[in-house]
C-alpha cells in the first residue's frame, strides 16, 4: 500500500498534484480506495515489476550519442509479461531528476480501474521525482500484445516505451505455433522531445510541419537477426511503438498469417506486407522453409506521406533477417518499384465473429482540424477545439463533483468533455478535413470500424454513408488509421466507466491539441470507489 501523506491547508502527494481544502477530505479516502486490491482468481498470480526511470546514453542506429530514458539503467526497457488473469504491479520510482513521468498501458481496458490508466491531468498526476515509488496496481484481464509509455509532454519518443504481453493459456491458436517472437518497430530521433516540440509548437513553424525521425528501428536497434529453425512455424508479436510514422512491413520470401490486431483474436488471414501506425500492434505467424541455404531480409519502411520533406541522406528503412544459415551472407533487402499494397485491416474478421452492435444511443461527430490560432502558432482540433489539459486530473473532478459529475461544464471547455452513459452504444463519426493520416486511439474499449472511405472522400454527409454500407460483423481493434481527407465511423458499447482520452497517436498532434476526453459513466465510478470503502474499509495512514 502506498503512504500518501497530505498537508491540510493545501493537499499534496508525492505524484506532483495539488488539491484545495474542499478536496483533501474526499481524495484522503479516494485515493486509498482506488489502490485496495480486489480477489484473484484461484490460478492467477500476482506480477510484479520495479520501474526506476533513469536517464542513460543510447546510439541505436549508430549515428548519434543521446540522453535517453531507461529503466534500471538499461535501454531498451524491459518487455512486460503476464498471463491473462494475473494481477500486475508496477512500481515506479522517478529519478530522473528534470522531468516528471507516468506510465500508460495501452490498450488494456483497466476494468473497474481507471485510476490506473495513466495518462497526466486525465487520470493522475505527474509522477515526481522523488525516493518513493508510484504503485500502478491492477487486473489484467485481456489477451494479447500490447505496450506501455509515458503518457506526459511527449515524452515516450525519448525512450520510455516497450512491449508488454499478454499470454493466453487458452488462445485458440496456441498449438499453431512452436515459439514466439516479439518485435518492435518505431522511428527515431536525435534531439530531446522537450527541445522538438518547442520548434514544433513555435510561431516559426506556422504550417505546423512534423520533426522527421532521424532513423527507423527494429527492437530500438538495427540489423536484428531472428534465428529460425527449420519447418517450425513462430508468432511474431509486432508493436509500432513509434512516435510519428506508420511503418510498412514484410518479410522476403515468407507470407504472414494473421492472428490478432490491438489485442483481439482474428480469423487467420494471409498477408505479403502489412501497415503498422504508430501505436498498432500485429501478431502473425510465419513458418520456417526446410532448409538453411539462405537469409531473408525484413523490412521496416517508414510512411513517407507523412512527412511535409525529406531531408537529405534519410534513409527511412531499417532492415533485419530471418536467420538460417550462420555462415551465409545478410542480403540487401530487393527493391521495391511498385506502390506498396499492405493487406487491408478493414477485411478482418474477429475471432469470436461479434456483430455490429445496434443503432446509436449517442452519436460524437468530430471535425479533425489543423491550423492557427492567434499567437501564429499551429495547432490541432477537434470540432475548432484544441485540447487543453486541466489544473486537476479530469478523474478528480468525477471524483468530487457529486451529482455535477454529469455536467461536461464542470471539466472546462478546453478538455472537450463528453459525457456517456452506462451501456450506451456509441458512434464516434471522423471527418478529416487534414490531408494527413491520423491513426485514432480510444483508451478503456476497442472499437468496431463499422466505416472508412478511402482519401479524399470528404466527409461522412458527403459520402452518403448509411447503415447499409457497414458490414454485419466489423474489423475490431483499438487503434486505426483515418485516410487523408477522408471519413470513418467507429462504435462500441459503454460499458466500462471511467475516463479515457480519445486521441491522434501521433505525438505530435497529441501535444498540439488533438484530443477529446470520454467521461464514462461518472455516477458509476463514484459508486465504485464508494463500493471498494465499504467492502475493505479504510486502510494505511493518512497524516
């Protein structure tokens, strides 16, 4: 249990936030409820992991020594792994001196758990450097791959971002394959983040261009070599943990079998090259040849559409080999002449076959925007508002505001507050009136793609999309990619309260502005933490 000690004329605790007197009282006992463990089931067991965020020196495309941020003094970090059904601790002590952090498990739903979610001013405050830790503490009850990064001022770019596995002893696919593989891939850069999004966010750069990586990267290194034995068939567990480009990605002289997208079970499709935005995740299968004559390349090639230049000497692939033969030579990946055609995740079909769910309870129509405001800067926006983040964590505000809790009012404008209901379904409908990709993340659900058009299509009125259009049993995932200019329709069913953020995943547009907040059922989750004090009662010390 952590020992969260407050002032009483002026709250305070170690993670950085700092409460009014009409506060202190409530969060006393909210913040001790919020971190009381719930029962396990019979088998699960109890992981945990001790975090302490460093800066150390990296070089991984050999070009450039930087600053970087590690766990226990190594970089890359630690790939989390628990079984599905384990409860996960872990414990982060921030000594990075300079800067506060946090840390977000993507694509895990925290059930019952929002407090844990992690992103600053949402759900938490800034963890603070300090010699005591911060206890993230909760339920992992989703298979699959995912990842973990921190979710403050842009920081994860600068290294805090690795994978984190889901094992599943009851995976439909577990006896069609003989071992695992897990991947990263991302892009790289050479500077800091703080001193990128100054340019980034500057009157200078009014067209609002992105910093280009430096360097693209497979397990945050290059020339990876992945040894496979013959006629065994591996799962590839691969996450875009990038902070800008999506990555086209495919394995020479091996086709992949497709399994999972974002942590949901697929039916098996084949696919030569698959697309990876930042923030997606892919598990495949691909089997070994029979024989050791040769090494394949892998490619990882970074989405160049995203980029406003090029600058000289990029080079915006990165390439590893499948390893057969250990005396053999590292072939140069072949070129590529034709447009690249990676399979379309749209045509996937969830394993457990759910179908569209049923009309719309609520609909969120929101216009993606990028542009100026007054100080000359660039910004970005949903429906011409540009998120900004609130002097107290949006949870905290639930969390006192009694009946009000209902009122988006209480959150500020600027947090683009939208109140949902419990069980509701919901439809997010996305008009892009930005010639640019922009992959789209909600946190506490995946979503049905029950729409997408192609670029260039305008938006959803436009397109004249009706229920027609959607597919009786849509693409499932939690992450997904709006086409330049184009519409997309995403739904799912309320029914996880909490608050969480919907959000571009491209760092860049995150801290300029492109999010709205999901504020889920906010009576349940007062009901909940008051349930969690009158089934364990307080506990610890509040001095």
């Amino acid at each position: 249990m952590m020992n969260i000690k407050m002032d009483h004329h002026l709250g305070h605790n170690r993670s950085g936030c700092h409460y009014g007197d009409a506060l202190v009282g409530y969060l006393r006992l909210t913040l001790l409820g919020c971190l009381l463990w719930h029962a396990l089931p019979a088998n699960a067991a109890t992981v945990t992991y001790d975090f302490n965020i460093t800066w150390v020196t990296a070089n991984p495309d050999g070009m450039a020594d930087r600053p970087t941020i590690g766990i226990n003094g190594q970089w890359p970090v630690p790939t989390i792994r628990v079984n599905k059904g384990d409860r996960l601790i872990v414990n982060v002590l921030n000594s990075l001196g300079n800067q506060s952090t946090s840390l977000h498990f993507h694509g895990l739903f925290m059930s019952g758990a929002t407090h844990m979610d992690g992103p600053v001013s949402v759900t938490q405050c800034p963890i603070v450097t300090s010699d005591l830790p911060f206890t993230y503490n909760f339920t992992v009850d989703q298979p699959g791959t995912y990842w973990y990064h921190s979710h403050i001022h842009g920081q994860y770019p600068d290294g805090l971002r690795g994978p984190l596995i889901v094992h599943d002893p009851e995976s439909p696919f577990k006896d069609m394959y003989d071992e695992e593989v897990v991947m990263t891939v991302s892009d790289w850069y050479h500077d800091q983040m703080p001193g990128l999004l100054g340019r980034f966010m500057s009157k200078a750069n009014p067209t609002g261009a992105e910093p280009v990586p430096n360097s693209a990267l497979l397990n945050d290194t290059q020339n990876v070599l992945v040894p496979l034995q013959p006629g065994k068939t591996y799962l590839f567990r691969m996450v875009n943990i990038g902070a800008f480009s999506g990555q086209y990605i495919w394995f020479e002289g091996h086709n992949m079998t497709i399994l999972e997208v974002d942590g949901v079970y697929t039916q098996p499709a084949e696919a030569a090259m698959i697309y990876l935005a930042a923030a997606q995740r892919c598990s495949f299968l691909i089997t070994a040849k029979n024989n050791t004559s040769r090494n394949f390349p892998i490619v990882a090639s970074m989405d160049t559409d995203l980029f406003d230049t090029l600058p000289d000497g990029l080079n915006w692939n990165v390439t590893g080999w499948l390893f057969y033969d250990t005396a053999g030579p590292l072939p140069q990946p072949a070129v590529v002449c034709d447009p690249f055609e990676p399979f379309d995740d749209m045509g996937l079909v969830p394993w457990d076959n759910q179908t569209i769910l049923g009309e719309p309870d609520q609909t969120i129509a929101l216009d993606v925007i990028m542009d100026n405001l007054s100080d000359g800067a660039n910004y970005a926006f949903f429906n011409n508002i540009t998120y900004v983040a609130p002097k107290i964590p949006t949870l905290y505000t639930v969390l006192t505001a009694g009946e009000h809790a209902t009122n988006p009012t209480v959150y500020g404008t600027y947090t683009h507050p939208f109140i949902l209901e419990k069980d509701q379904v919901v439809d997010i409908v996305l008009n892009n009136l930005d010639p640019g990709k922009h992959p789209f993340h909600l946190h506490g659900h995946n979503f049905q793609v029950i729409w997408r058009s192609p670029a260039k299509a305008g938006t959803s009125a436009g397109s004249n999309v009706t229920a027609a259009d959607f597919p009786s049993i849509p693409m499932r995932r939690d992450t997904v990619v709006l086409n330049p200019n184009g519409n997309m329709v995403l739904r799912f069913k309320s029914d996880n309260p909490g608050v969480w953020l919907f959000h571009c995943h491209i760092e860049w547009h995150v801290q300029s502005g492109l999010m709205a907040t999901f504020i889920e059922a906010p009576l349940a989750v007062q009901d909940q933490t008051l349930d969690t004090l009158d089934t364990h009662g307080a506990a610890g010390e509040v001095a």
